[in-house]
C-alpha cells in the first residue's frame, strides 16, 4: 500500500492519498485548506488517479477544497450523514461568534456527487478495500477508515499493520476536542474503547493532525487512552509492545503538528 500526505493550509489538516501502488488508482482523504496543488503534486509523484474523495469528518479544515477537488477530478465525495450539513454550511460546526468571525465571507457549496458513509460499509475502490467505522465525539458524523496492509486483505488471520486513518478521533497523543458544536467527550471516549482500543498493536494511525503513530503506542502512553486499556484489562490480553514501525510501505508521512488553530 502506498500512503502520502502533506499538512494542508493554516489549519495543518493532514491531506492523505491512499493507493495499492505506484501508478494505480487512489483516493483521496481529507481535501483541506487549499489542498488542490498538493494533492496534484502527489498525484504527479506517485502517478496516480483518484476516484474518490474520503471524508473523516464535516469540519472545514478537512472539506475545505472538497467540491473543487472533486469537480476538477469529476469524483464522488463520500461523508457520512452526520456531518454532511457542514459541506455546505461550514459554520454550522462552530459557535456563532467565531464561526462568523472565521468564516463569515467563506461560501462552500457541496460536491456534484455526495456518497453518504454508514458503520460497518465496505468500500471496494481504487483496489482497495476500505472499511467504514461510525465513531462520534469529535463530531456527530466522524468515521474513521481502516485499510488492510495487503489492500484487499488476503492475508488471513489477524490484520498486523493495517492502516487506521483516523481523522480527528485520535492523535499521537492526544484525542480530538470535544468542545465545538456536536463534540461531546463521553461519546468519542466510547468510539475510542469500542473501535480503537480492540485493533492490532501494529496497527499504524494516520491521523488528521500531526505525526503518525500506531495502536500499540497510543494504548502505552496516550492519556486518554491509557485509562480505557486498564478499565479493559479484563479482556483478552493486547499484543502490545509492537514496534512502532511503518509497516504500510509509506513514503513520508505529514509534517510536524500544528497545534494552535487544530479544529
Ligand atoms: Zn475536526
Ligand atoms: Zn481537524
């Protein structure tokens, strides 16, 4: 699998293009702040085609360029129900004042071809196969995407060094906020327990702000995460202790976090 990425715009939302390989068919996650000549740069790199757009969540730091990118390219967006408003009433996902300060003058308008993304949706596109996970908190419609390490997930048993883009649900260290309009901190902490916690130790995270990471490290050291593994630990016992390693066969992952306008 190959995964590149750039931080886009002021907000430092990380872009991401997912392929099988060199010279396939993509997608795109996260068309942020004036994503269009990065994501082109990317594609040009690695000769690529996208054939979609992916959404991890409606706020306006990872939709930013979504109907341009999408128009130019003519390809679907896909975002799930919840947050489907905010592509086209960025606003909406912040308190009045702000919102109007920050995006007063801004006008969005959705993409000719809006896909809605449900818990549990298997995607079967550009080769491969993307698993949708509904996981609010951060916003009502967040999901995050799973990608097997192989693409379509012939390798049986456990699925070591799969991909989690996870939007702005988890960070290296660190969780999304919960304080803007629709966030609430009980319900992302129980996306976190039910999709996060159970996956892979090796399993890497792409993450819609900052560095990547993996399972195995966040369930050792991040704060939110670390409670939830001892309330757990009941359960069957996690492989951690994995190597922080890319296994995904990345080819750079986004620059360092932004953190001061991370929305
Ligand atoms: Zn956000
Ligand atoms: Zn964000």
């Amino acid at each position: 699998m190959l995964v590149a990425g750039f931080p886009a715009g002021s907000f430092a939302a990380n872009c991401y293009l997912v392929a099988p390989a060199p010279g396939s068919e993509c997608v795109i996650i996260d068309p942020g702040q004036d994503a269009e000549r990065g994501i082109d740069e990317m594609l040009r790199e690695h000769r690529c085609k996208p054939v979609a757009v992916l959404l991890t969540h409606g706020h306006i730091d990872h939709v930013w360029s979504v109907a341009p990118v999408c128009g130019a390219k003519d390809v679907p967006a896909y975002i799930h129900a919840g947050d489907r408003e905010l592509l086209s009433n960025p606003a909406r996902g912040f308190p009045l004042g702000p919102a109007q300060q920050l995006f007063g003058g801004l006008k969005l308008s959705e993409p000719a071809d809006v896909k809605e993304l449900a818990d549990g949706l298997v995607l079967h596109i550009a080769g491969l196969e993307i698993t949708v996970s509904h996981t609010p908190g951060h916003t009502p419609g967040s999901v995050v995407f799973g990608v097997p390490r192989e693409g379509r997930g012939e390798t049986p048993g456990p699925a070591a060094g799969d991909a989690l883009f996870s939007g702005d649900l988890l960070f290296a260290g660190s969780i999304g906020r919960t304080d803007l309009p629709g966030g609430d901190y009980p319900t992302i902490i129980e996306s976190l327990a039910t999709v996060c916690l159970p996956l892979p130790a090796d399993t890497v995270v792409w993450p819609g702000h900052g560095p990547r990471t993996t399972i195995g490290a966040e369930r050792a050291s991040n704060p939110f995460l670390a409670p939830l593994v001892r309330r757990h630990a009941a359960g069957p016992p996690a492989a951690d202790g994995a190597a922080a390693t890319d296994t995904a066969g990345s080819t750079g992952g986004p620059a360092k976090p932004n953190r001061a306008r991370r929305l």
